[in-house]
C-alpha cells in the first residue's frame, strides 16, 4: 500500500489525513454517511480542529487504474473547489487530500474539509424539525430564490456540475436575515467557456426532481422563475417547461433502465391552463 498527499493546507492537516483511518475509527470521529463505498462525518483532530472528513473507497483494481488517468474523487474535490474559489462560491474548504494506491492502482481516496456546522441540507433546512419551519411560506420562498440566484451565479461564470441534487446544496442563516448557499460534493464540479442551456437544464431538472419532495410544483415553478431572473410571457414559459419535461422523461428512463442508480422518485409535472398560465 502507497499514500500519496494530493495536497494539505498546513503540515498540520497533511499529518492529519496521514493517520485517516484511525481517526475514522476513533471517538473523535461522529459519522454522518455510511453506505456503499462511502464514509464521512465530523472529525475533531487534536492540534489541528475540527473538520469534515470524506473516505471513497474504490470497487475494483481496474477502476482504480482508470482514476489514474481521469483523477481521484479527492484530486477533482480539489479542483472543483479551486473553481468554485476563484469565482467567489460558497463552498467547504479543502484542509488535506490523499489517494490511497495498491499494486499501481487508487483503491481509496480522503478528503479533510472545514466542516459546516452551522449549515444543513437545502430540506432539511428549509423544513426545520418536524416540518415546523416549512409552513413559513415567505421563509421557503426566500430561500428558494436565494438557491435559484446562486445557482444562475454558477452557471454565469462557467462552472456546472454533473450532480445538482438538493443533498448536495446546504444552507445557513448568514447572520444578517439572509441565507448563505454552499456548494458541496466538489468532485462534480466542470468548466465551460459558457455553459450551454441544455447544461444548465440539466442541472435544474436534476434540482427538480430532488425538491419536488418538499416542494410544491407552484413552489418549483417559482424557483425556476427566481432562476430566469424575470417571469417570462407564456409562449416561452411553455417552450421553457416543455423543455423541462422532456429532460424528465429522458432522465426517467434512464433510471428505469437502471433502477440501482435511480435515487429519487418522480415527482408531479407542471400542466397548462386553459388561459396559456403554467399551473404547477
């Protein structure tokens, strides 16, 4: 077995993942998500804080060749945060990565970031305990215009990422009655010179089929909106949701064709009025 440090803020944090597994195995360690190939959660390390720690173990010696060539969840997590830096996007901050290489292959990859404590999951936040918060109408809606703007501010200075789902968008109260909106899960993060629409569909249609879960769809057709910046007339807010639809379908069916990669189910689509209005 090879470790090889992708990269560390101080040596503090590069001797930190240095000893990851046992940390993850130690009472300083309080996991949030274990399943699959997955393990991650809250670390406090002595002499260097607290931290968010990340271990993705890789499926077989031959996928580990290929991450050689295409980079480690950890190599791209560090890239997706330089972009996302460089264009002033909220995000958690790389401490330290690492690859784990066995017979010349990444068997496993850690990544140490600022964790986000005061920061829950776009539902999970928009909700609150029990559902109690949800009922705040005007709450939901300026969080969800806060979201659709970041998310636009993304697109607008060349970045898209491959996973938009709502568990990967987490918000906090900023101090000032506003929210401030986090982009995580970095790995999935691209550049383009300017991302093209059907690249930004995409990605809303993925955010919609998470949202739908706690979203009504006149709330999601607001979110949209909220997107555009403005409320288009109704010849091009229909062409624009059945743009929209047909994204779903296609997604849908793909799914279908891989029920294993299906995680959320489909939520209800927008429909048209009798007087040209999208009634979510």
């Amino acid at each position: 077995m090879r470790t090889v440090l992708l990269y560390a803020r101080s040596p503090e944090w590069g001797a930190a993942i240095a000893r990851a597994e046992e940390f993850l195995a130690s009472a300083n360690f309080r996991p949030l998500k274990s399943e699959g190939r997955t393990l991650a959660g809250f670390l406090d390390v002595p002499g260097a804080g607290p931290a968010f720690i990340k271990r993705v173990d890789v499926p077989s010696w031959s996928r580990g060749l290929w991450l050689r060539i295409r980079g480690s969840r950890a190599a791209r997590s560090i890239a997706g945060a330089a972009m996302l830096r460089a264009r002033g996007l909220a995000h958690p901050e790389p401490l330290a990565a690492m690859d784990v290489y066995r017979a010349g292959a990444i068997r496993a990859s850690y990544l140490l970031s600022t964790p986000l404590l005061r920061a829950d999951s776009l539902s999970r936040f928009a909700l609150g305990p029990g559902g109690v918060k949800g009922r705040d109408v005007r709450r939901r809606k300026r969080i969800s215009d806060e979201v659709a703007a970041q998310v636009r501010r993304l697109h607008e200075s060349g970045v898209y990422t491959r996973d938009l789902q709502e568990t990967n968008i987490m918000v906090e109260d900023d101090g000032a009655g506003g929210f401030k909106v986090f982009f995580i899960d970095l790995e999935d993060f691209r550049i383009a010179a300017n991302v093209p629409w059907r690249r930004r569909l995409m990605n809303l249609v993925h955010l919609d089929r998470s949202i739908g879960r706690f979203l009504c769809r006149a709330a999601r057709l607001d979110f949209l909106y909220a997107y555009l910046g403005r409320r288009p007339g109704p010849a091009e807010a229909r062409r624009i949701v059945a743009e929209i639809l047909a994204m779903r379908d296609q997604i849908a069916r793909r799914k279908r064709r891989s029920p294993a990669a299906a995680k959320h189910a489909p939520t209800p689509e927008y429909r048209e009025t009798s007087d040209g209005a999208l009634d979510p």
